[in-house]
C-alpha cells in the first residue's frame, strides 16, 4: 500500500475504532455524518480536479498506489473522508469531555468578524493567486452559513478546531514533504503565497476551517432533521 494510504488509514483508525465507545457513540449518527461528509466532499473534488488539471498542485507518483478516478489519485478521495471523520470525532470528543467548551457569544461575533475582513482582504490583494483565492472564498461560504444558521457551533468550533489543527497539520507536513524525501503533494507556489509553515502552505489553515466547517455544519443540520 502506498505512504498516502497509510495515512489515511492511521488518521481514520483510531476515531473510527473509538466511535463505538459507550460514551461517544458517534456510529448512532453515521446516518447524518457519512451525508454530510459526502456532501462537502463533492466542492472539493470539483476544486481539487480543477486545479489538479490546471497544475496548481498536484501528487507525486512514488507515494501512490497509481489507481486515478477524476484526475485524483484514489488516495486523494479517501483524504476527504478520513480526515473530516477524524476530526468531527474530535470535535464531538472534545465536547463530551467538556460539554461548556466555547467561547462567549461575544468574542465569537468578533473573531467571525476578523476573519471575514481576513478572507476578504485575502480575496481582493491577491486575487492572482488562484490557490489564496478560493480558499478565501471557500471560507466565507462556510464561516457565513454557521454564522448565521448555527452560531452554536461555530462559537464551539473556535475552541475545537485548535485541537483538531495539531493532527492535522502532522498529516499536511508530512504531506508536504516533512520527514519524507519528497512531497506526497506539491503546490505550484505562483498560485499561492509562497509562504510556508515548516512545509506546509498557510492557505491549508483556511483549507481545513472551511472543509471541517463545512463537515460540522451540515453533521448537525442532518442530525436536527432526522431528530
């Protein structure tokens, strides 16, 4: 199996495995989780195609298994599964630990706002670059409908997410080449901002905001619909 597999497979293993813990029990919710996974997977591939195709990034053959659907490697769609299902255990996790998690009402309107101005500012100064571009655009989607549909969640989901960034970001630098010889996946840096965190470009923090977001708030709008 390939290095891209293996990582998929290690970041699903254990909160898939620990999902049927008697406290957790988010197995009673897969029918509103594997929707919502879909359901957000399905911008993403097209994104993904799309600038895979364009050359804006793309993977590198020796740490795959070399079996495409779409232009994307088969790993590549397996990643927009283990990696939301991880994380929406860890968010559930976090919050049976310690159900009052969160930030006040306040202070999660004006980090809302900071990242909206973020975002937009992004946008506008480097609408160039096709990389800082949709992710800012992908993040004011997805920072706007929790916002003003579920701000609950996001007023959680800014504690949370710092949580879920350290996984995270052990994948995309491996991803990206730390530890390893090569990159699994490399980004053409005349579409992005050229700036990196060890390995890893800083537009993959919007990434993950707006992908696990995005995961979170329609888990929840499914759970509320069948409840």
């Amino acid at each position: 199996m390939s290095l891209y597999f293996w990582i998929n497979l290690l970041s699903i293993s254990v909160p898939f495995l620990v999902s049927f813990h008697p406290k957790i029990k988010l197995y009673k919710r897969w029918a509103a989780l594997w929707p919502a996974m879909i359901l957000t997977l399905i911008p993403y591939i097209v994104w993904d195609v799309y600038f895979t195709e364009h050359g804006y990034w793309g993977f590198n053959p020796e740490y795959l298994a070399n079996i495409y659907l779409f232009s994307l490697p088969i790993e590549e769609w397996l990643f927009f599964i283990c990696i939301p299902y991880a994380c929406v255990f860890t968010h559930e996790a976090i919050l049976i630990i310690n159900p009052k998690i969160g930030v006040s009402i306040d202070t999660s309107k004006k980090i809302s706002l900071g990242l909206l101005i973020l975002f937009l500012a992004g946008l506008i100064l480097f609408w160039n670059k096709a990389y800082t571009r949709v992710d800012a655009i992908y993040g004011m989607i997805a920072l706007g409908l929790a916002y003003f549909f579920n701000p609950e969640l996001l007023r959680r989901f800014y504690v949370t997410f710092l949580f879920m960034l350290i996984p995270f970001f052990i994948v995309n630098g491996i991803l990206t080449g730390t530890g390893i010889e090569n990159e699994v996946v490399w980004y053409n840096n005349t579409e992005n901002l050229g700036i990196r965190m060890g390995t890893i470009p800083v537009e993959d923090t919007i990434y993950a905001f707006s992908m696990l977001l995005f995961n979170l708030f329609f888990f929840q709008l499914f759970q509320k619909k069948r409840a």
